[in-house]
C-alpha cells in the first residue's frame, strides 16, 4: 500500500477543505491508498467541526494531522507555519515513510519540494493557480514595496522549480496547462493533469429537494410565485465584480420589475445593500441568505438563473470557479464572463457569455432570456457531470497517482 502525505495551507474544517479536499481523500483511500493529511485550521472552524471532521476521517481510514493557522504579523507568520509544517513532515516520514507527497498550491508545495529533494519521494504540485500573481492581481502585494517584490520574484523562482521537479503537476484548467508549457519548455514533455474544481453532482441535484422545504425556504425569503429571482453564490470580496453584477441587475430590472437578486453568502449583508443604494435598487430587491453547504441547493433551486463576474486578471487563466460546477449540476443557466480558466468553453451552450461589461452587452443578454430559459435543466445537470463530477474528479487522481508509481 502506497503512503501519501497530502499537506494543506487550507484547513479540512473550512469549506474549501469539506467540498475540495477531502471528497477526493476519501475516494483516494478507498482506492487503496494510506492518507496522512497535515492542514491549517483557522480557531474558529475548528472548534465549531473539528469532532465531525476527525470521525469522517477517521471512519474513512484517513489519518489527520491539524495544526493551527497563525495569521498575525502578515508574512512572519506564514514563515512560521512553513517551518512547523516542515518539522512535522519529516517526523512523520521518520516514524512511517511516505512515498509520495501531494501539495495543495505554493505555500505547501515548499515543503514538498524539500522532502523530494531530501528523502527521493514522489512530488506532486497540485497548483490550483498562479498564486504569486494572483496575490499582485488581487491587490494583495503592491509591487511598489520592497517586501512585496521581493515575495513575488521568489515565488516566482519557487513556481519554476515546483514545474520543473515535480512528478505530476496538477492543473485547474486547460488554459493554465498551456500556460505552464509555455512558461517552462513547450518542446519538452510534461506530465500535467487537468482536474477542475469538482462538484458533489449527487448532492448538487434538484431531485433532492423536498417541495414542502423549498416551498418554505421561499416563504421565509419573501419569495413569491411572481417574482424572477437571479442568484449569486460565494464569497463577494477581491476577485468578485459586484459594482459589474449590481449594474447588471439594474438593466434586468428595466425589462423584468419583478426580479429580485439573491445573494447566497455568509459574508456579512451590509456591502451589498451599500453597493444597492449606489444604484438606487430598493432593498426590498436584494435577498441576502447565509447556507450551510448541505443548504445551498434548496437556496439555489429558488433562481431562474446565476451570474458571477471575476476579474479576467493574467492570474485567473488558471482559476476552476467551484460555483460553476454546483450551480450548473442544479440545472441551472449561468450567466458569466470571458477570461477566467476554461469557464466560457466549459458553459457551452448552458449559459451566456460576456466579453465587455456594458450596458448594450448586458441589454443583448437579457433580450436572449427567453432562449437561456429553455435550456431544459437536464441538459445543464448533464454538461456539469461531464465535466464536474466528483467521481470523475477522483478517478483523474487516482490515473495520476496510478502513473506516478509505475
């Protein structure tokens, strides 16, 4: 039985953890594989899911190594973590040695670097993104200050080595494997897997919704038979277009008086109602939701149709929305723009596409509703378990894993 370290930054007890990490761990160790995960969990989740985490790995034979995220002072900390992150790998290799070590993006990819360059294990750099240049996308590291230049250029040299040392490269997207290519020698072979961010489509799936609970999910939102609602699922802050999303809502709204924009988050209401008021929407238009992940479907099934709007920075070539896998396995059309990862090709014909956000262009989308509404949901929920699936998900990893000890 072949032993895997898989190190996180992310912690098992956050979102993320429950819906991208862990789903596949567990595929993975029933496949055969012996699982030892090392997260970062922030105090706050822990507390409240460390007792339902440990069972569910636990009964999944998957052994669990967390320890706490420090986020204070900004890169000492990080620096900090790395080192105990690094200390705590080589002790369980010590005790038991691993064959391979899977790395969820950078941070912990420094660590997997290090143990295959020590030890002669099997490396794997699962990227998830161009991370240096998302942070200097997303206004994280101004390039103007030393510490910050200083950051990107050596993560920058970091990300060459991780391509160029690692044994298997995964990548959210087409267009970030191409990308990789380019970066590192498009004339030399690589052995990169493309595994997007994946859906639990069984979960995901109007089938599962109960009519009485929808029915009182509408009540308690105010939502009646005669209202259109659009939704938006996530998080709002640094890569979301609220200002684009909130003007296009101000246009739906000259053609459909009747549409209310709900939004799906669990982050606090009070930006959106601000960005509302800059545009003169009534409140009584916007519906904001706080779900557990086991309630976002029941929430979603309320929405006629999706939009998200992301930022189409360099960075976000490599970027896989998960919220285009769950909205789409609802069946429901999604209305997005052109730049992020594989998002326009990956759509089809399940939604619509902008390239500029403008009036017209948001005028010429919802002039085709009528067509977009069509769609027929089985349609959407197939294209999404094509692409999306979690069992496909798992059976990509374990191809890699396969390839990699032969």
């Amino acid at each position: 039985m072949k032993r895997i370290l898989y190190i996180s930054y992310d912690g098992m007890t956050d979102q993320l953890g429950q819906s991208q990490v862990i789903p596949y761990l567990i595929g993975l160790s029933k496949a055969g594989y012996a699982i030892t995960i090392v997260s970062f969990e922030k105090e706050g989740n822990y507390a409240k899911k460390m007792e339902y985490i440990k069972e569910l790995l636990t009964t999944n034979k998957i052994i669990w190594k967390p320890l706490t995220y420090t986020k204070k002072p900004p890169v000492v900390s990080t620096m900090y973590d790395v080192y105990r992150m690094k200390m705590l790998a080589m002790n369980l290799h010590r005790e038991t040695p691993f064959d391979a070590v899977h790395c969820r993006s950078y941070i912990s990819a420094l660590v997997g670097l290090f143990m295959k360059r020590k030890h002669g294990i099997k490396f794997i750099f699962d990227m998830r993104g161009f991370w240096a240049d998302e942070r200097v996308d997303g206004g994280l590291w101004n390039l103007n200050n030393p510490l910050y230049r200083l950051l990107f250029y050596y993560f920058k040299r970091k990300e060459k080595a991780f391509f160029t040392e690692a044994d298997y490269i995964i990548s959210l997207t087409e267009a970030g494997r191409r990308e990789v290519i380019q970066l590192i020698n498009p004339a030399k072979p690589m052995k990169i897997q493309v595994i997007p961010c994946c859906v639990d489509t069984d979960l995901f799936s109007q089938d599962q919704i109960e009519a009485s609970k929808r029915e009182a999910m509408a009540k308690e939102l105010g939502i009646t038979n005669d209202d259109f609602i659009i939704s938006y699922l996530g998080a709002i802050g640094t890569w979301y277009m609220m200002e684009e999303m909130m003007q296009f809502f101000t246009r739906l709204l000259l053609q459909r008086p009747n549409a209310k924009f709900l939004f799906i988050t669990n982050e606090a209401p009070e930006a959106i109602y601000e960005i509302a008021a800059r545009y003169a929407i009534s409140l009584s238009s916007i519906l904001i939701r706080e779900a557990t992940r086991a309630e976002v479907p029941m929430v979603l099934s309320l929405s006629r149709l999706s939009i998200f709007f992301i930022r189409p920075t360099y960075s976000k070539i490599a970027s896989s929305p998960t919220k285009m896998g769950e909205i789409m396995s609802m069946g429901i059309p999604i209305i997005c723009n052109t730049g992020i990862g594989d998002v326009a090709e990956n759509i089809g014909a399940c939604g619509a596409v902008i390239d500029t956000f403008s009036e017209a262009e948001y005028d010429k989308i919802i002039h085709s509703l009528p067509s977009l509404l069509s769609i027929p949901k089985d349609t959407i929920r197939k294209r999404a378990i094509e692409l999306f699936s979690l069992r496909k998900g798992i059976q990509l990893y374990r191809e890699v894993y396969s390839s990699m000890f032969l």
